[in-house]
C-alpha cells in the first residue's frame, strides 16, 4: 500500500510505501517546468520504474543521480503546461511504485 501525503505548504508531495522503505519528495515544478524529484532510495535497481515515469505522456525524465545507496534524484521535465503536473504525478506515481519497486 502506498501513502501519498499531500502537498504541503513548502509546496512539495510525498509518497511513500507503508513501511517507509521507499519514499519519494515531489516538488511544484519551477517556471521552466523542471521537478528534482528525491527519493529515499537508490533507483539504480530499479529502472524500470524510472523508465515507467518517462513513459507518462505528460513528462520525461531528463537525468537520474544516485547520490549513494539510499538516496537518489531523479529530474523531470513537464511537457506542455506546468499546472496540474504534480498532481498527476500524485496520482500516477503511487501505481507506478506498487509496479515496479
């Protein structure tokens, strides 16, 4: 099961499996559509999943960093309009999660 804490005032989401054992910070996507997204995990095992983000219609991942075994970043570009972005990462991630890691 995943947790998806809403967007909070610092204007960023966080996802999160039941267990914490995986947990992503989504923020609004700056002015040029551009979302560093942090994961709580290292993503080098899982690039399926990272390749399923890509897969969205409505962004792409521009570049994945694995800063260490247990924590990761992954840039997302929105394509078309900025507004709504994170809300349907909201909505898609957590499927993703549950697919892929």
């Amino acid at each position: 099961m995943i947790t998806i804490d809403r967007i909070n005032p610092r204007g960023y989401a966080s996802i999160s499996t039941n267990d914490g054992q995986y947990r992503i910070w989504i923020p609004r996507p700056d002015k040029a559509g551009v979302m560093c997204c942090n994961c709580g995990f290292g993503l080098r095992s899982y690039l399926p999943f990272v390749d399923a983000i890509d897969q969205l219609d409505y962004v792409h991942v521009e570049e994945v960093k694995q800063l260490d075994k247990d924590f990761s970043a992954i840039v997302v570009q929105c394509d078309g309009d900025r507004n709504g972005c994170l809300e349907r990462l909201m909505e898609d991630i957590p499927r993703l999660m549950e697919e892929h890691l």
